[in-house]
C-alpha cells in the first residue's frame, strides 16, 4: 500500500496538468483561418463535405475571360484542377478530413479551431503511454509529456488549424501500438491504421515506416495486419489523388519536390534545425536523444527505432528548401518525441547506480530517486522552454491570426454588393469567410488587369483590394489605378480602386 499512494498521488497530479493544459490551449488558441496553410485546410475541409475533391474556378467565367486568366483567380493552397477551369487543394485530404468531422460536430465557427488542441493533448497523452512502453518510469514518463507539450513549436501549432501536431499525434500512435504488437497481433491492425492517417494528415509521414520495422514484431502475420490496418487508408488517398489531380500517384506536393529538395541545402538546414532545437529543449534533449543509440541497457531494436524515428525526419528536411524562421521545425515534430524518449532512457540508465543502492529500501525510496531525476530532468529543459517562449511568444498566434477574419468581415461590410478584391496572403480568407471573388495581384501582369478591369466595369463588379503592410508597395506596381484607402484592421488595409474618369 505505500507504493500506491506515490502513484495515486502522481495520477491526480496527471489528471490536473492535462485539465490544466487544455486550459492554456482553449485560452489561447486561434480562432481564424488565413494564409495558405490554415485557409487551405479549412476550403477544403468544406469541399469535401460538398462531395468533392476539386472546385470551379468562377471568376474568369463570370467576367466572360479567357482560361489563360484563370490561374489570377486561383487563391492560395490551389492549383489548377485536371479539368478546365477548376482547381484542386495542393494539401493532402488526412487533416481537412480532420476539420470536416469537427465541422459536423462543433460547426464552422468552432469546429476547424478544436482540432489542433485536442490532438495536442492526445499527442502529450500518447507520449506518456510510449515511455511506459519503452519500460520508463511514471515520473519519466510524466516529464516526456511534459517536455513535449512545453516545447515552443509544438504549442504554436497546437493553437492554430494546421496538420504538424495531428501528424504527430498519429505518428505517436503508430509507434505505440506498433510496439504493442510485440504482445499481441492485434495492434498491428492498429498501428498500420495510425501509420495510414499519418501518411494522409502528411505525406512525409511515409518516413515513418523505417522505425516502425523496429517497433514491430518480426512476424508474417503481424506484418500482415500492419499492412491490412493501412489498406484502407492507402485506397482512399490514390482515389483522392486521381479525383484531385487526375493520377493515382500524383499529389498537390508532385510540383514542389523537384525543385526544392536539393543537396546544397543540407548544411545550412543542419545547422538552422539544430540552433532551434537547442533553443527550445536546452542541449539535454537533442544530445541525450542522440546518445540513446549508444546505451547498451536500452535493448538494440528501440535503439534501432529511436535513431532512425528521428533522423530519417531531420536529415530528409535538410534538404528541403523553406526553412526561413524558428517555427519551421514544425516540420520536425513528428520526430521530436524520439529525441525526448531517448533522452529519458539515457538519464534513467545514468541515475540507475543510485536507483540499485536502495535495492535493500523501501520501494518508496526507490521511487523517489527516479522521481528526483525526472523532475530535475523536466526543470531543467522546462527553463530553456520557458525562455524560449519568452522570446519567441508562441502563445501569441491566436491574436495574430485574428486579423483574417476580422478584416474579411470589415470587407463584406463595404461592400454589399459583387466585387473583386485583390489580395494574395488574404486570398484564402476571403474564399472561406466572403462571397467575394479574391484576385492575385501576384499573378496577373498589368495588361491583363487592364483587360479584368475593363470587363468587371462591363460586369459591374468594384474592384477592391485587401492586403498586408508587406503586400502594400508591392502590389501598387502590378495593379496601376487612382485607390483609396477605404479601411485598416489590425495592420490590413483595404482600397477601393476609383473609376477611370
């Protein structure tokens, strides 16, 4: 009995970080779609619950214009369609499907915003389960989770509608029931399913598979209920892909791989990768991560499992071509946990001396020294967590994307009646929050928007213009005209472009 009340103890305390946890997200999560990868997600999250995996293109037909116009009116997070004059999402299905469902639920005023968060606390939960797994202790395995739901990256994108942390959380899930496996067959069905939704939220999750040949056990027929457990999943993207696209194989990310995978990103990428890592986990994580391959106490497939989970991640987006600020290790997070698992065993192995004096104590005591160590473990990179979010405020995002929706309803408000508005960052925006037709000043030259202004005059469509501080001298040129400055929301402007005299 004296064992169980630490425990209990240690559940209660559990029970009240993730209520907690949940708090600090619903507080400060975003409530606006915007950009590309948000407002991506979120139209065509509504396509699919409309049945389909493309959409027209309206505007060019409208005005009565040539298909060469078309792409102008393509917003961002689209491409042009496999059939003329439509467009098909350049995201993949797995986390607008996410948002579909959440939508039926919760509607469209909460539903694309409680995705995120719920996959957070799902993520640190599934973190906590995986180091059980790995045969650590419930204070190490508290202060994973604790360490990954701190981490910067992984609250920036817990709070905002994008696929990193789903593609995460799924990513825990197949290693954890992978691992499982190893007991009984029957989570392999579980852990190929996982795999296949991880590879829908994010294609890249494929790299996924390397570790996972270490989590699994090495049967026929586990192997075959992994692979039964992905089937469907599997299926349901090639159908997506040649209904989108118009090839089983071909994705939205088809045109991006050539040109930005290149091995002259690597050093720089290196070295990017690892000073943001560093700052948002102290030195502890990526190093004791690292040296997991080298603890012979910790049996040679999790190793095995562990080494590759993260690298084949780090050093295949090395060579990948964005990589401008700190919250592109977004790109990472599906791997973070391998590091954060590693680094635990490695302190666990190192404390076990301690642990081995009390052999001949109370159990208790035992507990204790494992508890001091995670606890000083979780201090320590807690600090570096919390100054990182300090300087880099990831808590902030929710404010920040408040903006879109703000000024798309400021929009609708001026103008009642049909309109173009010329736009790039707030292209997506104005698609999912107006019924306005968004233009890209980014992508039409100046004859051309002669030509579209002509004809929208003929139409009697105002020709309008919603844009960023950073759009604002540059869409001038591209878009010649008398505009007035007709409103500001949070940084945004909005001008109405004066007819000719």
């Amino acid at each position: 009995m004296a064992t169980e009340s630490p425990r209990r103890v240690l559940f209660y305390l559990s029970v009240l970080g993730v209520i907690a946890y949940g708090a600090l997200l619903i507080e400060n999560m975003s409530s606006g779609v915007g950009g590309s990868d948000s407002s991506g997600y979120a139209n065509t999250a509504r396509l699919i619950l409309s049945g389909r995996a493309s959409a027209p293109v309206e505007g060019p037909g409208r005005l009565g214009l040539p298909e060469r116009f078309d792409y102008a009116f393509i917003p961002l997070a689209f491409e042009p369609g496999p059939r003329p004059r439509t467009m098909s999402s350049i995201y993949p299905p797995g986390f607008p499907l996410h948002i579909a469902a959440a939508a039926l639920v919760a509607g469209w005023n909460a539903g694309p915003f409680i995705v995120s968060p719920i996959a957070g606390i799902l993520g640190v939960m599934a973190m906590f389960l995986l180091a059980r797994e790995l045969g650590l202790s419930r204070p190490f395995a508290l202060a994973g989770a604790a360490i990954l739901g701190g981490c910067a990256v992984y609250l920036f994108q817990t709070l905002q509608p994008m696929s990193d942390v789903a593609a995460t959380a799924w990513s825990l899930g197949a290693i954890l029931f992978a691992m499982r496996s190893r007991r009984g067959d029957g989570w392999a069905v579980a852990a190929g399913a996982a795999f296949g939704i991880a590879v829908l939220v994010r294609p890249s999750s494929t790299l996924l598979a390397i570790p996972l040949i270490f989590a699994l056990r090495w049967r026929p027929k586990t192997i075959a209920l992994f692979l039964l457990g992905g089937a469907p999943f599997a299926a349901f993207l090639l159908v997506w892909n040649h209904a989108a696209y118009g090839h089983y194989f071909r994705t939205g990310y088809s045109g991006l791989l050539g040109g930005q995978m290149a091995l002259a990103h690597f050093a720089p990428r290196f070295r990017h990768y690892g000073h943001w890592l560093i700052v948002q986990l102290s030195p502890l994580i990526p190093l004791g991560g690292l040296a997991a391959a080298f603890d012979r106490r910790v049996p040679g497939r999790d190793r095995a499992m562990i080494l590759t989970w993260f690298l084949a991640f780090f050093l295949s987006y090395c060579l990948w071509g964005p990589y401008e600020t700190w919250w592109y290790t977004r790109f990472l997070l599906p791997a973070l946990p391998a590091l954060i698992l590693g680094s635990l065993l490695v302190a666990r192995d190192l404390i076990r001396p301690l642990v081995e004096r009390q052999e001949s104590g109370p159990k208790a005591r035992r507990l204790a020294v494992r508890a001091a160590a995670a606890v000083l473990l979780a201090a320590i990179v807690g600090l570096a967590e919390w100054r990182a979010a300090r300087r880099l405020k990831p808590l902030s995002v929710g404010e920040q994307q408040a903006v879109f929706p703000e000024a798309c309803r400021a929009l609708s408000a001026k103008v009642p009646g049909r309109a173009l508005v010329a736009s790039m960052e707030f292209s997506g925006a104005i698609r999912f929050y107006t019924e306005l037709t968004p233009l890209m000043w980014n992508a039409i030259s100046r004859e051309d928007f002669a030509v579209v202004r002509a004809r929208a005059a003929e139409a009697n469509y105002q020709i309008l213009a919603l844009l960023t501080p950073l759009e604002l001298e540059a869409e001038r040129p591209q878009l010649p005209g008398r505009w007035t400055l007709i409103g500001r929301v949070r940084g945004a402007s909005l001008w109405e472009l004066e007819p000719d005299p």
